[in-house]
C-alpha cells in the first residue's frame, strides 16, 4: 500500500508522509529475506530442497505479471511518449525482462524518483523487481553451499555479508544512484530479513 501511494505522488501534499511512503520498498526485501530464508532452511533441513522446483515457484510467481505489467506499459507508451522514450521504453523493456533494469536505470543516467525524467520511464519501479530476482539467483546456492560446509557458523556469516554491505552504502554515500539501484548496496535489507529468520530459529 505504501509503495502505490508513493507512485501516486500523494508525496507532494506532505514531505514527511513521502518519506514514510517509499519506506514499503525497504520493508519488502526485509521481508523477502525473512521468507524466502524460512523457505530454504526448511527444505535444506528435510533434505528435499529443489534448485529447479524453487527457481519454477519464483517463475510462476513473477513473470505472468510482469508481462502484463510490459505488455500494457508498451502499449500505452506507443501513444503517450515521443519516439526518443519509446526507444529507452523499448531497452528498459528488455532489461526488466532479463532482471537487470536496475543496472540499466543506473547506467544510463543516474535517475532517481526525484527526477523528473523519472516520469517519462513507465517501468522505473522495475528496478525492484531486477534486485529481488538477483536474490532469488544468487542466494539458494550461497545459502545451500554455507549449510553444507560450515553450517555452525550460518547466522555469523550472514552478519558479516550484510555488516559489509551496510557500511558500503556509507562509504559510497556521494553515489545515490549507484548505492539506489545495484543489488550490493541492497543486501543489507534483504540480509536483514534473513538475520530475524535464523535468530529465531537459533534461539532457545
């Protein structure tokens, strides 16, 4: 809710109620790597855990509505933009596709929401996505390798990779952009989630 609000542009009337608004994005990869830990450490316990079958719920789950989500944005875009943001509609397009709007939005012009041009790009909001997707690649298999070989040492590991992912968002504080889009700078949420799930697994 507070993620549409925010796309709404209800930030206009009240700063302080803006901030509170884009707050919903930090909030859902905390949850995210809540979740999807509980999820992975489940199945890695009853030894049943699934590459693929984990890979496939993630696809069912994202893609259809991605894709309606591409398809209507495009069409609309046809008619609303002038050729020059229909090309960049048109990459941005392939990006989200390939999970990597998020660089793309980065590379190629430092926009944040708080631009202006944020208003002639319908899939900005897409950079989300590109970094929840990168987690969902990347973290079963660092996640499945930690629980094999040093599975005592889990939840001090993954203190450590999101310690060094929050003090690199203030080491790069002159960047927004960089430390706005690119999944590093955003493992510290989605660590946090993760951190919550195994504290209360490991608690007594």
């Amino acid at each position: 809710i507070l993620i549409i609000l925010y796309n709404l542009n209800f930030h206009q009337h009240s700063e302080s109620i803006y901030q509170g608004f884009f707050l919903g994005v930090d909030v859902f990869f905390v949850i995210s790597g809540y979740l999807i830990t509980n999820i992975l450490i489940d199945q890695l316990n009853k030894k049943n855990f699934s590459f693929s079958e984990f890979y496939k719920r993630r696809i069912r789950r994202m893609l259809p509505s991605l894709f309606v989500v591409l398809i209507i944005s495009t069409f609309i875009s046809y008619f609303l933009l002038v050729p020059i943001d229909i090309v960049d509609h048109a990459k941005s397009v392939i990006a989200s596709i390939f999970f990597s709007s998020n660089f793309y939005f980065h590379i190629t012009g430092d926009q944040l929401y708080q631009s202006e041009a944020a208003h002639l790009k319908p899939l900005l909001h897409t950079w989300s996505l590109s970094i929840e997707e990168q987690f969902y690649l990347l973290y079963p298999a660092i996640l499945f390798l930690i629980f094999k070989f040093f599975k005592k040492k889990m939840f001090e590991i993954i203190v450590f990779f999101t310690f060094v992912s929050l003090i690199a968002n203030y080491y790069f504080i002159n960047s927004p952009s960089l430390t706005f889009y690119l999944s590093p700078f955003r493992a510290w949420e989605i660590g946090s989630g993760c951190i919550v799930a195994l504290y209360n697994r490991n608690r007594k």
